[in-house]
C-alpha cells in the first residue's frame, strides 16, 4: 500500500516536508498501528499555501471550461481505477467497514462527476432596465480563494464535496485536512488533482495542528470563503473568526436527526431502516439517526422488530466484508459516548440491548425510557447507541422532534405519503425523508441544516451559488439625460 508515503505537505504543485517541529502520527483505530507520521505544517506553510492559491487563481478562472471539465473527467477516471485503493485506504485510516467505504467512494465520485458539469453552468443574465438604453448584465464569477477544513469521518467524500465545485467553478483551493485523517481528506485529494493535470498552486495541502494554524487558516486575508464539515462547537469558533473578517463560510454541522414512526408506518421496514441510518459507520455521520421517536400504539412492536434487526449486525473489524459496526475514531469517543450512556441511564434510560467494548469497538446499544433533556438524546451521539422515546400521538411525535437546537437531516415513516410530506414539513430541518432513514446525499440535490446545524448549501445548482459571486454590469448604450442638467 501506499499509505506510508504520505508525509509531505502539497504546496504550489510540490511535496514538501512540513516546517513545524511538531510531528502528526496517523493511527488505525481498529489496530492501534501507526499508517504514517510526518512533519505537521506551521503558518509559514500555511501562508506559502495561501500565496501560491491566490496567484494561480486568475489565471485558472480564465482557463476554458473544456479544460476544467476534462481535469474533472481525469479525477473521476482515477477514482474508478484506484476504486479498491481508495476503499482500503477509508478502511484503515477511518475504520470505515467495507460497506460505508463503498458508500463514500461512490458519493465521491457523484460528486466530481456533477462538478464537471459546472464550468458550462457558470450563467449570468441580462435583465431589463427602468432608465432608457440600459441594459443590466448580472455575470457569475469564482469568488477567488476557498479555505477547506477536512473532516474524519467521511474524510474524502466530504472534503471533495468542496474542492471539486469550487475548482469546477475557477476558484482554487487549501485543503487543511483532519488530523485523524489526513491522507483521505488531503493529501489523496492533492495527488488526484496533481495527476489529473491541475495547474501548480490550484489545490493545495497543509496539514497541521489546529494548536498551529487552525486560527490562521481562517483568518488569513487570502481565502474569500471557509467551508467546514464537524461539530457546532468548532463551527461557531470558525464562523466568529470568519465574520469578523467579512468572510463567506459553508458550515455543515451536527445534527440531532429523528425518525418518526408514525403509528400506520410498516414496522419491518422502519425497523430495518433505523438500523441501517442509526449504525452505518458506527453512527459517526453528522445526518446518523441520533433519536428515534415511536408513536405509543406501536412503540412496543417497533422496539422488539428494532432489536431483531440490530442483533444481526456484527461488530469488528472494519477489513471483515460481515462487519456492519468497526471501531470508533479513537478511545475519547468511547469514554464521552460512555459518559453520557451512564448518565442517561441514571436518569431513568432502559438498555435493553448491547453495548461491550473491544478496544475503540463498541457494540451497538438500544435504550428505551428516553426523553429528550438526557445526555444520549440531547447531544449529538456520533456512536452507536440508539435512543428511543415514546410519543402519545403524532402531533407529540412533532413536538419532541422539534425539540432540539439542531436541524440537520431526518425521517418520517408512515403509509400514507401525503401525511408523510405534511409532517416532514413541520419538522425544523434543512433535509427530511419519507419512508427512510436520515443518511442520504446526492450530488445535485441542496444538502445543509438549520439552526445550529450549519449555514448554506452544497449540492448542485447550490454548490454552484455558495462558490460563485455575482456582479452587477450595468451598459448605458444611448446618452441619459440626468437632472442636474435638464
């Protein structure tokens, strides 16, 4: 494998050894072995990073949109061929299992493949005018520099879901990629866009310490938009630091996504939904099923089918093509996700299935008796403990699932679709479903939260728009009389 050749920064079209003193060791969460360690990046890095962005902007904005897309084509061709690379590579440095690296090695190349379509979409319009012989032109343009803060747990994926419409639409890019992951959300992402016949300094990787650059990377004058993808915590810190420099920010953060089983829903079906949208990579995904709310007259029915379902998924090893369940990201989200497990269950929480430990593997859990002010259905899960609360009736159902600051994904199980969409419409989040489960992204389709869940966009015609600007040319083509000398 190739994993341990990652140890170089990416800046300006060169691999260069970092210039901090500080070093980063990459870990398998599954084998506690060490996949890479290198020589962490610093502000000089960083701003090198920057510099180079920022003088091959202009030139890449002008570049034909049949060379961009062909740049896109020769990713999108990559990841084809380096498919089994690529899944081994989410393997052993997400602990993703073999299904969640299919998951996201598609949705990756979804998402190049609908950036490639990008540079002939770049439209503008022409629009009439209340002064004679105007006429008001409206072009589109790259807003210039894009700042990408990487995430660890769908690494590539959700790195790529900025770089590729951001490059698509004549920006250029710096990647700060997670530390947890640094091969998958950076430096792969660096050496496809280098082979694919990017021009120098277009993509960029520093991956340092947020203790080093995590501030600056956000606060330097060069990048005219941050895009991050994690908690709200360290999304609010961004957006403080982003506003205060009039810098545009994409935020994708936590969710607290529910599921409503509505008392006519088919309970096999919601049953097994659940356990796909609650366990998929361990629960470690910002759209995960963090409640599940079950209306009383079926509640009971729900929790035996739900179990049933759950006690056929095999916790281990992620390289295991059975395992439906691997290892968490690192041993701090096992003592957190157990402390609010505890907590919870002195609050009056039931568990009545699973939850042994193995390392960083954590069986998954099934708790009843919940409401909604314990630790396990307050705060964002990221783990595989599945909270089920007991709702009187629908409007009830309603009214707890609203009853969070967070408003990312969900669902609705009902037969009756129509009901389905009325409630799914009452519900305070940017993304909803209807007889299935929260974990859904398609590339040309608008992706983000509500409330403490994010701020804009990705996906399609709204990728295109959160990574554009657009400017106001007016033409004056016969003389305007004006006043002061009527």
């Amino acid at each position: 494998m190739k994993m341990n050749n990652y140890t170089n920064q990416f800046i300006n079209g060169e691999w260069t050894q970092g210039s901090s003193e500080k070093t980063i060791k990459n870990i398998n969460p599954f084998s506690g072995e060490t996949i890479n360690e290198f020589r962490s990046a610093d502000e000089g890095d960083l701003d090198k990073a920057y510099l180079a962005a920022e003088k091959a902007q202009k030139e890449w904005a002008d570049t034909l949109p049949q060379k961009k897309q062909e740049i896109m084509d020769n990713v999108a061709k990559a990841l084809l061929e380096r498919k089994d690379e690529i899944i081994d590579l989410l393997v052993h440095e997400s602990g993703s299992t073999k299904v969640k690296a299919e998951v996201e090695w598609a949705a990756t190349l979804r998402i190049v493949k609908e950036a490639g379509t990008f540079p002939y979409r770049m439209e503008g319009k022409i629009l009439p005018s209340n002064i004679p012989g105007k006429e008001n032109r409206v072009y589109r343009t790259a807003k210039g520099v894009i700042g990408v803060i990487g995430p660890w747990n769908f690494p590539l994926h959700l790195a790529m879901r900025s770089v590729a419409p951001a490059l698509a639409t004549g920006n250029t890019v710096v990647i700060k990629p997670a530390s947890e992951a640094p091969i998958t959300s950076g430096f792969l992402i660096g050496e496809l866009f280098e082979n694919a016949g990017a021009p120098k300094g277009t993509v960029n990787v520093v991956a340092g310490r947020g203790s080093e650059i995590g501030d600056a990377f956000i606060e330097h004058r060069v990048p005219k938009l941050i895009s991050f993808t994690g908690s709200t915590e360290v999304g609010r810190h961004i957006g403080e630091l982003a506003g205060k420099h009039l810098k545009d920010t994409a935020l994708e953060l936590g969710g607290n996504n529910v599921m409503l089983v509505l008392a006519d829903a088919d309970l096999e079906k919601a049953a097994e939904s659940a356990a796909f949208g609650k366990f998929l990579h361990q629960g470690q995904i910002c759209m995960a099923l963090n409640r599940i709310i079950v209306v009383e007259s079926v509640h009971d029915e729900f929790v035996e089918l739900f179990k049933q379902k759950v006690g056929q998924l095999q916790a281990g090893d992620p390289s295991d093509p059975k395992t439906a369940v691997g290892p968490l990201i690192n041993s701090d989200q096992i003592e957190r996700i157990q402390s609010d497990l505890e907590d919870s269950l002195k609050a009056g929480a039931e568990k009545v299935a699973g939850g042994d430990v193995n390392g960083n593997v954590m069986e998954p859990v099934i708790l009843t008796h919940v409401t909604n002010d314990m630790p396990i259905a307050k705060n964002e899960i990221f783990g595989p403990v599945a909270p089920i609360l007991k709702a009187k009736d629908e409007a009830h159902a309603i009214e707890l699932a609203n009853g969070s600051p967070y408003g990312l994904s969900g669902s609705v199980f009902t037969k009756d679709l129509h009901r389905g969409v009325t409630v799914a419409k009452q519900i305070e989040t940017g993304m909803i479903h209807v007889n299935d489960q929260s974990v859904n992204d398609e590339a040309h389709v608008a992706f983000g939260g509500e409330k403490d869940s994010g701020l804009g966009r990705f996906g399609g015609e709204w990728a295109l728009d959160k990574f554009t600007t657009v400017k106001w040319i007016g033409v004056q083509e016969k003389d305007r009389s004006y006043p002061f000398f009527s």
